[in-house]
C-alpha cells in the first residue's frame, strides 16, 4: 500500500479532534460526582450509580453510531464526517454548559456519544495516510491524543470548577468552534473514489457489523477479547472520582489532579514509547505486557492509602496504555483497504457495548458496598474485581493469539 498524501495540518487536525473527543470526557469527571449531589440531592453512592447510567447513556449512543459514522465514511469520504462530528461535540458541550437538572445532563452525554464516534473515522483516516508497518506508530499517536486530552481535560475541569460547575462546558464549546474552523479550511479528503464503497445499511448496525466481521479470517477471536477487555477497564471511569472522594476525601481539584497524572503517563507511553516498544517486543507481546500491568495497577488501587502511591501505582499501570493500538494495528492489517472505516466503526461499538455494561456493573458494586446495608463497607471491591476480570482477560487472549505471527 501507499499512503495517500495528506498535509501536516490536516494530520494535526485530526490529533486535535482526538484530542478534544478526550478534554469533553475528562472535563466532567472532576466535577460529575458534586454535579450530581447537588441537581439530584443524593448521596455519593446514589451519585455514583447516576453517573454509571450517564456514562451508559454515553456509550449506548456510541455504540449504536459507531458503525454508521465508519461505513458513511468509507461511503462519502472522512473529511464530511469529521466536519460534523466536531460540530456536535461544539451543540454538546454548549447545552452541558446550560443544563439545568439530570435529564439535560443526560441528553448531553447522549450527544457526546454520538459525536465522540469521530475517533471511528480518524483511525480510518490515519490508516489511509499510514503505511501497514506504520499504523502501530500512528494509533500510538492517536492514544497518545487521548492521554493528552485526559491530562487537560480533568485538569482544566477541576480548575475551572472553582468558578463554577458550568464554566468549564463553555471553554469546550468555545475550543471546538475554533477547531471546527481550522479543519474547515486545512482538512483534505484522503479516501479516493475507488476506494470507496456504496453504504449499506446491514453493513452499518451494530449487530451487522458484528456479522461482517466473519469475513475476516481471525477477527472474531480477538473481538471476545478486546469486550473483556474493555468492560473490565471501564471500571476506571465508573468509580474513580466517586473512589478518590469516598476513600481520600479528594476535591474536584485533586481529582483534576489524579486524572491529569493519568493522561501524561499515557501520552508518554503511547506518543513516545509505542515504536521503539512494538520494535522491541512485537504487537502481540506488547499488548500481553500492557494487560498484566494492568492486573497489577488495579490491585495497587484498592491497597494504595494516599496520593502518592495512587501516583506511584500509575507508574505501574502505564504500559496498559499499548493494549488498544496494538489491537488497532492487529486487527488494521487484517481486512482491505476499503473497509478500514467499518473495521474501526465496529471496534468502537465493541469499545461501547462493553465499557457501557461494564460502567453500570462496576458502578452498581462501588455503590453496594459503600451503602451502610453492605455486608461490609469498601470503596476498593470495585477494583479487585476488575483484577480478577484482567486475569480472565490475560488467559483469553493467550488461548486466541497465534505465536510468532499476526493473528489474524
């Protein structure tokens, strides 16, 4: 294959994007817990409990999108697509800003699924621009816009939260406006006509996709692994800002803090460790790697007993961050160039369903056992469960992968 050539702005354009998709979803964090509390005058694990429905709201509506942002891609070109997902995270975080109780907040986080689907088409985008051996390098790239995103986001939620809850929606919407601007006029189309495809429905539902996916030898397999995988790391936005207030008494701003620490240890790893570490080890033993450091970040959580150690345990818990762009670059290489919009359409659905199940379920366990009729009270069941969960996940993708090759 190769690559289609594409400016640097557009490239960039395309890493903001990204990068905004990640600022929208950390800006709530710090500020969703005491939201909550206040508009629906409940408790923190009733608070809790809200907040994992939210986020199933959220990845209800990515997943059901999802497919069809990818296939209306590969249909109609990634430029259209992305113009418009940028301009609903601008509607999305306007109307956050003026919500004035739950359901609002609701319908917000509805629309934030449907646009945050933009990273469906800019994988397609990087792939088209991106040589076969490349594209671990670029989707490192792309993670590593995510953990950025996650570092300014809940920093600049908990810092702009002193000023009220509010003010840090309006930031957002005013920064994608701007963004919708500059790829308005610097964003070209990277997929040629003959390399597009006419759109089909049965192609773009989610349990389509799920059906095409047969087509590509392998594929499955590593399907079931990355719906394990993605439910158990979804106990990371169910209960970690309800965790750090319940356990440490963290505020917003201290919260901000944690999730800031978070994403520069994931933009580093990603953005700057990917190539030399896919290099060194290969794909598949790269992601092996990245999911036992998470079995043993996610034991270090529930033990930690202050800041620092959660900081120290995230030292730790960094390489998880190479488990998605290897499975991203894996599973790339295994289907036609044609079909890289539905191929990520249908990983980002795999992402939602599981991380939307996985949300309420997590966020359901964190509120059971800090309600006082609990058999005993713990913010930390949460966590040792989803080490649990990694462990099954380490074994599943050992029983899929093919040593020494790809494994599609």
């Amino acid at each position: 294959m190769t690559a289609s050539p594409a400016s640097k702005h557009a490239v960039t354009f395309v890493l903001i994007t990204v990068f905004l998709d990640m600022v929208g979803f950390g800006i709530i964090m710090p500020v969703l817990p005491r939201l909550i509390e206040t508009v629906g005058h409940v408790s923190i694990a009733d608070a809790a409990i809200i907040g994992g429905w939210m986020f199933f709201t959220f990845s209800i509506t990515q997943f059901l999108s999802g497919p069809a942002m990818g296939n209306l891609s590969d249909a109609y070109g990634r430029r259209p697509l992305l113009l418009l997902a940028v301009f609903g995270l601008f509607v999305d975080y306007l109307l956050m800003a003026l919500a004035p109780n739950l359901l609002w907040l609701f319908i917000g986080r509805a629309i934030a699924g449907l646009c945050g689907a933009s990273y469906v088409i800019a994988n397609a985008y990087i792939a088209d621009v991106t040589a076969p051996e490349n594209r671990a390098k670029a989707f490192g790239m792309i993670g590593a816009a995510f953990g950025l995103g996650f570092v300014i986001g809940p920093a600049l939620g908990g810092l702009l939260g002193e000023y009220g809850a509010r003010v840090p929606f309006y930031a957002a919407s005013a920064i994608s406006a701007l963004n919708l601007l500059y790829g308005y006029f610097v964003l070209p189309e990277t997929l040629t006509r003959e390399n597009r495809r006419p759109f089909q429905w049965t192609r773009a539902n989610p349990l389509g996709t799920f059906r095409v996916f047969r087509t590509y030898q392998g594929i499955l397999p590593l399907c079931v692994v990355l719906f394990v995988y993605f439910f158990t790391t979804s106990v990371y936005p169910a209960v970690w800002a309800f965790w750090g207030i319940a356990k440490y008494g963290w505020t917003e701003a201290l919260v901000g803090v944690s999730l800031a620490a978070f994403g520069i240890i994931a933009a580093v790893v990603q953005g700057g460790l990917t190539g030399p570490a896919v290099k060194l080890f290969g794909e598949q033993r790269l992601a092996l790697i990245g999911m036992c450091a998470a079995v043993i970040a996610m034991v270090g959580f529930a033990l930690a007993p202050s800041l620092p150690l959660v900081i120290l345990v995230l030292l730790v818990h960094a390489p998880e961050g190479f488990v998605h762009p290897m499975f991203a670059a894996i599973t790339s290489k295994a289907v036609p160039e044609d079909a890289q919009g539905e191929l990520q359409g249908g990983l980002a659905s795999i992402m939602s369903i599981a991380m939307l199940l996985g949300t309420v379920f997590f966020a359901q366990i964190f509120g059971y056992f800090m309600q006082p009729t609990a058999p005993f009270v713990s913010p930390d069941v949460a966590y040792y469960t989803s080490a649990v969960l990694m462990v099954f996940t380490v074994l599943l993708f050992l029983l899929v992968r093919k040593p020494g090759q790809h494994p599609a």
